[in-house]
C-alpha cells in the first residue's frame, strides 16, 4: 500500500474515533438543554421600599420622610434604609446630601409597613426632597434549639 492510502485510513480512524467519544457527550448537552440554568438573583431591597411623603415637621423644622417596606417571599426580615435628604430631586455631584436611617422590622410575606426617617433642620424658604439612597434587607437566623 502506498502512504497515501495509509493516511485516508488513519484519518477516517480518527474520525470514528472522534465521533464515538464526542457524539454522546453533544447527546447529553442537547437533551439537557444545553447550559445550566442559573437560579434567579434575589432582588435589590431598594426594590422593596420607597418614600410616601416628605414633609418640614412645623415644631422642630426637622426633615420627616415617610417610608414604606413591602414585605418578602422568603419570610419575615427587617428593612434597613438609607433616606437622602435634597432641596432638589437632582443630585448636585459637588455636594453630599444629608442622609437618615430608619430600621422597619418585622416585616412579613405580602404585608406592608411603615416607618418615619427624621432628617436635619431644614431653611424656612426651600421645599425638602426625600428619597431612597439604599436600602437591606436581613431575616433573623433561627436559633438552634427554638422552634
């Protein structure tokens, strides 16, 4: 036989060769539907809550911001979240804004509760804006032993 002959067969070997250790594994990807399905993220707790109101309380001229936290799938937790303070709704990148923390606890699978977040003295002559700056949410662990 000539080396030519020689390398069409080596070359069509390798060929089975490569199909019959490839081919189940192409099988197996394509029947599973291809790549590994990733679980969800849990979503941002910012997501969760936001301000109702804001209002200059009229005895102390303090800042108030009324917060709501919607409750979790994942069970009853707390809401830590972060309230910036604005003379207005856009930020001045020059300037940081005062900024309050107000803990809503115990908040339970599709209830809704409220929370109040006391900022500084505000002037007489501007109008205050509030808004979420950031927000967490935590679930108590269990302790061993406790139902």
């Amino acid at each position: 036989m000539s080396a030519l002959k020689w390398q069409g067969w080596l070359v069509g070997l390798m060929t089975v060769a490569g199909l019959l250790v490839f081919a189940p594994l192409g099988l197996y990807v394509w029947a599973s539907g291809g790549e590994p399905q990733q679980a969800t993220p849990p979503r941002a707790a910012a997501e969760d809550v936001r301000v109702t109101g804001c209002r200059v309380d009229p005895a102390s001229r303090r800042v108030v911001a009324a917060v709501e936290a919607a409750g979790r799938a994942e069970g009853v937790g707390a809401y830590v979240v972060t309230v910036e303070f604005r003379d207005r709704a856009e930020a001045d990148p020059g300037r940081r804004a005062a900024q309050a923390l107000v803990r809503i606890p115990g908040v339970a699978p599709g209830a809704t509760e409220y929370g109040e977040a006391v900022g500084p003295v505000w002037p007489v002559a501007t109008v205050p804006w509030c808004g979420v700056a950031g927000a967490e949410f935590t679930q108590p662990t269990p302790t061993p032993g406790l139902p």
